[in-house]
C-alpha cells in the first residue's frame, strides 16, 4: 500500500517498510533494512521525513535502476518488518 504525505510517500504492508521521498534529480527509496551493513548502492538513510526506522536508502534516477537487487532489498524490508 503506498500512502503519500507531504513530504513522502509511505510504503506498507501491515506496517511501514519503506518510503520514498523525490528531490530534483532522485527518488530516495527508502527501506527498514534493520542492521545490514551500508554498501555498493545502499546507503545510510538520509532526508527521507518522520520515519525514524527506516535505516537505509537508495537513489534511483532513472527507471532502470529499479532492478532485481532493489527489488531483494524490498522484500528482505518487507520481511524484516513483518516477521
């Protein structure tokens, strides 16, 4: 379920996992990630609004960056979140 607010769009299942917040040049995706190590395109979660658990982040820039590996990380949120 994709719930926007004002400054971004929430992404939950019975409960949030992840966020993604648009810039000027980027879509910050944001995921609960819990204490996987922040490496290659994930990154410490930044500027993505009130969501005090979601620990990493994304760039996306352009609609080929949502990949199987973006698609992973959403899943390992998901499960994260929901087990």
């Amino acid at each position: 379920v994709f719930i926007p607010t004002k400054a971004y769009i929430s992404i939950e299942g019975n409960k949030i996992f992840g966020c993604a917040r648009l810039t000027a040049k980027s879509i910050r995706y944001g995921l609960d990630l819990g204490d996987m190590p922040f490496e290659g395109r994930v990154q410490q979660a930044k500027g993505l609004g009130a969501m005090p658990n979601i620990s990493h982040m994304i760039e996306l820039t352009s609609v080929d960056d949502i990949d199987d590996e973006v698609l992973q990380f959403t899943d390992q949120a998901f499960n994260i979140v929901h087990s």
